[in-house]
C-alpha cells in the first residue's frame, strides 16, 4: 500500500501511517517518510489547535516574533492547515510583514477555496488585499463570501458588509488608503459595540486617563475631532457636567447618533482639514481619540492647528480595515509625532490581551 493510497481514503487513521512512516523511514525512503509524517499531522487537529492556543498565548504576553516563530514551524514540519496559515498571515500583519502575510492570504485562496470563502477569512483577505493594492480581488472575495452566507441563510456579520460598500466604491473610483465615510455610515448604524453604553466601551481605560488629565489642568473647553457616534463625550459630560464640549466627524449617521445620545452639546459634520473650529476655536485642549490611524495626512493635519495648543490623541498597536497605520510601541508614536510638539509623552494603556493603546499628551510648537 503507498501514500497515495492511504490518503485517498476517507476512513483514514493515524495509526496506519504510523506504520507506513516507520516502513518508509526503515527501508531509507526518507523523503516518503517526510510526506507520510506530513499527512500525520494533517490529521492531529487538536495538536493544530494547541499551536494556535499557544501563539495566542505568547502574543498576549507582547512575544509576538516568538509566536510567528512557533507558527511558521508548526508549517514547516507540516502542521499545514488553512486555520493555521489564516492566525499566521495575521501576526505576519501585526509585525507589518505585509508581503508574508498577503503570501499566506493567496495560498489559502489557492489550496482550499471553501475556507476561502468563509467570512472570517475574506473579511481580513479583504482588508489586506485592499491595503497592497488589489481592491478588486478584495471586492471578488468579500462578494462572494457574503453571497455564499445569505445563500446558507447565515447573518453577516455589519462590518462585512460595511467592507463592501467601501469596495465597492472604490473600484469605481482612484483608489486611497484612506476609506470614505461610507465605511462608517454601515458600521455605525449596524454596530452594538457603537450603540452600546459608553460604561460598557472597551475604550474606558482610555478615556479615564483622559478625564484625569482634563481635571489635572482645569481643562474647561475641548474640541473633539473625530468624535464618531458620541460615547466619549457621553463618558465624559456624565463626570464633567460643565464641560463644554465640541465635537465633529464627516460621518452623518455618526453625528446623528452623537446628538441623540447626550443633549445639549454640540456636535458637527464636518471634515478636519477643512473646518473653522481648529483655527478660530480657542479651545483648552484639542482631542483626537483613535483618529491618526485612519488619515493619511495626519502629520498636516496636526500640523494646521494653532500654535502652542494642547493635543490629546490615542492610536492603536493593532490594525483594522480603514487604518492606514498602526504602532508597534510608544517609541515609533515618538518618533513619527514628537517633532511637531514642543513637549510629546506618551504612555501605554493596555485594554486586553495585546491589544494596546498609546496615549499621548503634548503642546504643539
């Protein structure tokens, strides 16, 4: 009985290549033994699981390089399963290894179509394809993953849905790396982390630094730019009552909601590079809560706003469809934004796992 043979079978067993690897490894058939070994492990999908587990558990503690590590050896001696090379082109993202990880995302496309074709995974393909470049392969596979879903009475999930909207525009137009406000407009009506109470927002340990840092200075008047459906200001107005507040965002349904979640602010549609509240506000302080990583300008961005004022922004150590960047450490925020302020700290806050944000506080030159 060869290899083939053996495969080919549905009632395969571990056992029996146990056996044939043994016969092959016996006889000095090493590249047979190699193969047989290989299909081994192709069954043990607890021990696939285990890898994954682990990796997890090594990134989690900040040990990403010695997850991929860990992973790319589980492939290497032929842990080769399409769940496994999906968490690998992940961390490979997370490490801004881009090509590995778009490597990774076409093998899966090439080797197992179904896999490909479920939602978990063309949601990321999607995303990544579109940040190399390939926003109609990205738009094909998100499609079609959806198509399949609704075929199989399965929900989709908002942001799958969001992520095509956003394509498809896209194709039909010069493409960015920054998404439109499209994107946000989906997200926002059908997101329950967006609805949800601001006490309930995995952003909490963020915005209680904040506040401290706003009661610490006798901070009376803020601008928020980029303020998205209002949670903060809603976190914020409910510890600081006299407050006053400003916040805008280009997203109408964002806006819409803000005003429905907390009266008696004032919130505004509007686009950051354009509007009059960053030259003619003389607000105490100026925020920009997990906004930096969406714009490609960032750096004029902060750079068109008055002289000597105070800057409060978050960005992320994780990537996500609609960043255009993402920080691996408080040292690369640094070193990208310190020029422009006269004095820039910046502070890690973890919210789980190793998910991070880099908060940061300074005055502008």
């Amino acid at each position: 009985m060869n290899n083939k043979s053996i495969i080919k079978k549905d009632n395969i067993d571990a056992e029996s290549l146990m056996k044939l690897a043994k016969s092959y490894i016996d006889s000095e058939e090493y590249r047979k033994g190699e193969m047989t070994y290989n299909c081994l492990l192709g069954l043990e999908k607890q021990s696939i699981d285990l890898v994954v587990s682990k990796a997890q558990a090594l990134k989690n503690q900040k040990r990403l390089a010695e997850s991929i590590t860990l992973l790319e050896m589980a492939v290497e001696i032929g842990f080769f399963d399409s769940k496994l090379l999906h968490i690998l082109a992940i961390y490979y993202r997370d490490n801004k290894l881009w090509s590995k990880s778009e490597k990774c995302i076409w093998d899966i496309i090439i080797r197992d179509k179904k896999y490909a074709a479920s939602l978990g995974f063309a949601i990321f393909a999607s995303d990544i394809l579109r940040k190399r470049g390939y926003v109609n392969s990205a738009y094909s596979i998100i499609c079609f993953s959806i198509y399949l879903a609704e075929c199989s009475g399965k929900n989709v999930p908002f942001n799958a849905v969001a992520i095509r909207e956003e394509l498809n525009y896209e194709t039909s137009c010069e493409y960015s790396i920054e998404i439109s406000h499209r994107f946000y407009d989906v997200v926002y009506q059908g997101s329950d982390k967006y609805a949800s109470n601001s006490e309930d927002s995995v952003y909490v340990p963020v915005w209680s630094k904040v506040l401290n840092f706003f009661q610490d200075n006798n901070v009376l008047n803020v601008v928020d730019i980029g303020c998205g459906p209002g949670q903060f200001a809603e976190y914020a107005i409910k510890r600081m009552p006299t407050l006053c507040y400003i916040g805008f965002d280009y997203s109408s349904v964002a806006i819409s909601q803000a005003k429905n979640r907390t009266k008696g602010i004032e919130f505004i549609e509007g686009n950051a590079f354009s509007s009059s509240l960053l030259t003619e506000n003389a607000a105490d302080i100026y925020i920009l809560l997990e906004v930096l990583e969406h714009i490609e300008k960032d750096l004029d961005l902060l750079g068109s706003m008055p002289s000597r004022a105070s800057v409060v922004f978050s960005v992320p150590n994780f990537d996500s469809f609609g960043h255009v960047r993402f920080f691996l450490d408080e040292k690369e925020v640094y070193d990208r934004y310190s020029y422009l302020f006269s004095n820039l700290e910046v502070m890690s806050v973890v919210l789980k796992g190793y998910s991070t944000i880099y908060l940061a506080f300074g005055q502008l030159k």
